[in-house]
C-alpha cells in the first residue's frame, strides 16, 4: 500500500477533522502506537496512524482483535496507546478489547491507553466524531466482563444452569445469582 494512500478517503478526512487535535495532544511529545482493532478499526487506526506520522516520530502501528490477538507486544512497549475502531455500538468489542489490552499494561509497561471511534453510540470512547442515539434501558458503564460473558452464556442457552455458567466464569453458583438478580434490576 502507497504511503498515506488512506488520507484521501472522506471517512478517514472525517475522523482526522474530528479527533485529529485530541489525539496529537494526547499522545504530545511521548512515543505512541496506534492500534486498529478488527477490520474497520484497522482502515481507521492505519489512515489515522499515517496522519500522526507525517506531523509526529515515535509513533507505530499494530492490529488486534477485541480478544487481544493478533497485537505485536513490541510496538507498545513503553508507550502511550490509542485503541482505534469504526464505531461503538453496545459497547461489547470496546470492553473486551480494553480489559485485553489493560490485562498487558503493567508488563508491556504502557503509559495510558485511550479509545477512538468515528461514531459512539454509548458514550464510552475517549475520542469520537459523532455519537447517535438509540435508546438503551441499560448502562454498560456498569458492567464487567464477567457479566458479559453471563450474558452470553444466558443468551446461547436460557436455561443454562449457574453451575454450568460458574464453571466458565470462576463464580461460585451463588456469586452467578446474584449477579443475574442484579443484571435484571
């Protein structure tokens, strides 16, 4: 692919015009690695990595999956972090690819680690062009990842014991109760 061959994209033009400034402040004058996460979050971390290196030194670029595979550990060493994706719609991808990431900071030595999307719909990213609402009875600011994974498990197969779902999350059955008497409130 040709050197900054993504800034002519209008997507990428918007998500430079829109988080552009903040994100050349948060980074300053430390190193950084940007990273794509997934495919979109790939097309934007890439344009988004090839604006930062025409203005800044010291910046990378690697890719992960929202598990956290797939990143190359070197390229974050010792520096600042910018999660980057297309957009956050239920906050879902956003919460496993930040606990995959800050599970990594203290032995990879990251400095900080922000998020930055083109829309967010949930209000979870640190940089975003736009949000758009869509109504949501729920807040995931108040979930874990332990909850989300009871949530899938209850989503695969309501009837689901607590046994069976303790065994995949490290709760006992009771702490799986309790935790989905709370997810119904």
């Amino acid at each position: 692919m040709p050197k900054n061959s993504l800034l002519k994209f209008k997507s990428i033009q918007k998500l430079i015009e829109g988080v552009g400034r903040d994100v050349k402040r948060y980074f300053g004058k430390e190193r950084g690695c940007v990273v794509g996460l997934g495919d979109d979050g790939v097309f934007y971390g890439l344009g988004l990595y090839q604006w930062l290196s025409q203005q800044k030194k010291g910046i990378t670029f690697t890719t992960m999956d929202d598990n956290g595979k797939g990143l190359e550990e070197e390229k974050v060493k010792g520096r600042k972090v910018l999660m980057v994706d297309n957009d956050i719609v239920t906050g879902k991808s956003y919460k496993r690819a930040m606990e995959a990431i800050k599970a990594r900071k203290e032995k990879l030595k990251i400095k900080a680690i922000k998020f930055a999307v083109l829309c967010d719909r949930t209000g979870l990213a640190d940089f975003s062009v736009e949000g758009y609402s869509a109504y949501a009875p729920w807040s995931l600011e108040k979930l874990d990842g332990t909850d989300l994974k009871i949530i899938r498990a209850l989503s695969k197969d309501g009837r689901k014991s607590f046994v069976e779902i303790a065994k995949k999350t490290g709760l006992s059955p009771v702490g799986v109760k309790n935790r989905v008497e709370r997810l119904i409130k």
